[in-house]
C-alpha cells in the first residue's frame, strides 16, 4: 500500500481528506495546535515552518504522496503580517516541494482564487491569468509558482470553502488564524439570533470540503498533473449563498442583512468574482455535490 503524508490533519480539509483515504493509503499526517486523534493516522506535531523538523519527518517517512493542508488563510491578518504569510504561504510551500522532489515524491498543493483579480465575467478556469491585489494571494500565487517547476506536482484551487469541523476541534486554536470557516461561523451567529451584515457584491463557487477533498483523492488516483479547478457549476453571491443555507437548516434568515464590501469595512482588497471553472476537473468523471446535497450534509454532521 502507497504512503500518504498530508500537512495539517488538524484542519477542515485536511481531516476530510485523511478519512476519505484511510482504504487506500498508509496514512502518515502532521498537525500543528488541533490533534484530531484519528486512529487510523499516524500523526506527528509539527510546525511546517520547522523546516529541519519538516525534512526529517519526511525522509523518515518517505511518502509516495505529500499534500500540503495548510496555509496561512486569514485574509485579513495577511495583509497585516506579509512576512508571516509568505513564510507559511510561498517558503513552506517552496521547502515541501524541494523535500518531496528529493525522494522522488507527488506534491499536491491546495490553493485559492485569490491568485485572481476578480475582474473576469466570467468563472475563472486554469490558463487565466493570475494577477492578486492582497498579500494573501501574493503569497500563496508564489507557492504555486515553486510547486509547477516539477511536471508530476498537482495544484487544485478552492473557490470558498465551507463545512463542519466538530466542536471539539473548531473551539482550539488554529494556526492558519482562521478559526472556523464562513459557514460554521454565520450558522453559530444565527443559532444565537444574532444579526450579520454579509455582503451582496462577492461572487463566488463554494464548496463543501468533503467534496474538495473527494476532488483532491479523485485527481491523485487518477494520477492527474498541473492545475486544476475544483468547484460545482455555481457562481452565487455571499449574501445568497448565505441565504439558502439558513433556510435550508430552518435558521431565521431575516437576521442576514445585504451590505457592500465598503460597508464591511475591512482594511484588504477582496476580488468581487471569485468563481472558478472547473469544466477541466468534470472532464475526468468527477461529479460535484448540489448545494443542497451539501447543505444536507452539514446537516448530518451537525447531528453528531
């Protein structure tokens, strides 16, 4: 059985992908503030900018397959802490995709739309070109750049990602300093009939990270290289997005008011159309989730 070594268990996409494989790979994962405690990983602490740590977990290791989980994903805190980002964000990434060609391994890196302007149309696909107005997708557009200097490397980008991290592990500290995602966080407000101000003028593709991360084992068995788009055939607006997901959990949509970016008034520029075209990733017989078939699998996760 081939070994699989995925960077940040501990996270929302990185704990999905781990379940989804345990059939198919020997399972080896690292995790830096969140241990999940699964069974069937066999877990390391690690902070990935521990780059000697990093170096020799892996050799010891001498995994088939890396994937790289984490990332410094606050948006806000970025633009603040270029430094910190590019850090975690382009030189782990650099450092990972040096390690991995080393011993002759597979890197796969998750990346983002924010390596878009947002000022297409239309959804973005693979061969547009990248152009980042924050420091966030700066540094994560120069992670790419190092992860694609090698043919066998695999890049799949996330529009907005969105699902349910067990309590257990969304109420710890995290280092990506994005504690829980959009929808955890707007259900756990209208849970608590408070009101939220959410934008009307971002577009984008969510996903729910148990599709991305059955998108993200999909490609690697199907030995897949370069880049790929994973997000359903969906271009929605935050506000609406946040909409039907109230409604579909029978939470009081009223409390969700439209606003403008401007009004929200965060100190970062955010592209208006985040949506991304994955007709490259359904031409290899991936079928992405409804939003309602994602909805109602929050819904059983919330159950547990």
């Amino acid at each position: 059985m081939e070994k699989i070594f995925i960077c940040g268990i501990g996270g929302l996409v990185g704990g999905k992908l781990a379940n989804l494989s345990r059939d198919e790979f020997e399972i080896h994962g690292s995790f830096n503030l969140r241990d999940p405690k699964f069974d069937y990983v066999k877990s390391y602490q690690l902070d990935i900018t521990n780059y000697d740590k990093l170096k020799t977990i892996i050799e010891n290791i001498e995994p088939d397959i890396i994937i790289n989980a984490t990332a410094l994903n606050n948006v806000d805190y970025c633009e603040e802490h270029e430094d910190e980002a590019n850090e975690v964000n382009f030189k782990a990434v650099l450092k990972l995709s040096e390690i991995s060609n080393s011993i002759n391994s597979k890197f796969v890196h998750l990346s983002t739309d924010s390596i878009f302007d947002g000022t297409k149309k239309e959804p973005y696909n693979e061969l547009d070109i990248s152009n980042p107005i924050n420091n966030y997708g700066r540094s994560k557009l120069h992670g790419e750049k190092e992860v694609l200097k090698f043919q066998n490397n695999l890049v799949i980008r996330a529009s907005v990602l969105y699902g349910w991290l067990p309590k257990s592990l969304s109420s710890k500290k995290t280092s990506s300093l994005k504690q829980i995602n959009f929808a955890q966080w707007l259900i756990s407000k209208l849970e608590l009939n408070e009101k939220v101000n959410i934008t009307s003028e971002e577009f984008s593709s969510p996903i729910i990270a148990d599709d991305f991360a059955k998108s993200i084992l999909h490609l690697i068995l199907n030995k897949e290289s370069g880049i790929f788009h994973s997000a359903p055939a969906l271009c929605i607006s935050r506000y609406d997005f946040s909409i039907k997901l109230a409604n579909y959990l029978n939470l009081d949509s009223s409390l969700i008011i439209p606003t403008t970016t401007e009004k929200l008034g965060r100190g970062v520029n955010t592209a208006k159309n985040k949506c991304l075209n994955s007709t490259k990733m359904i031409n290899t017989n991936f079928k992405f989730l409804t939003l309602d078939e994602s909805f109602e699998l929050i819904k059983k996760e919330m159950s547990i």
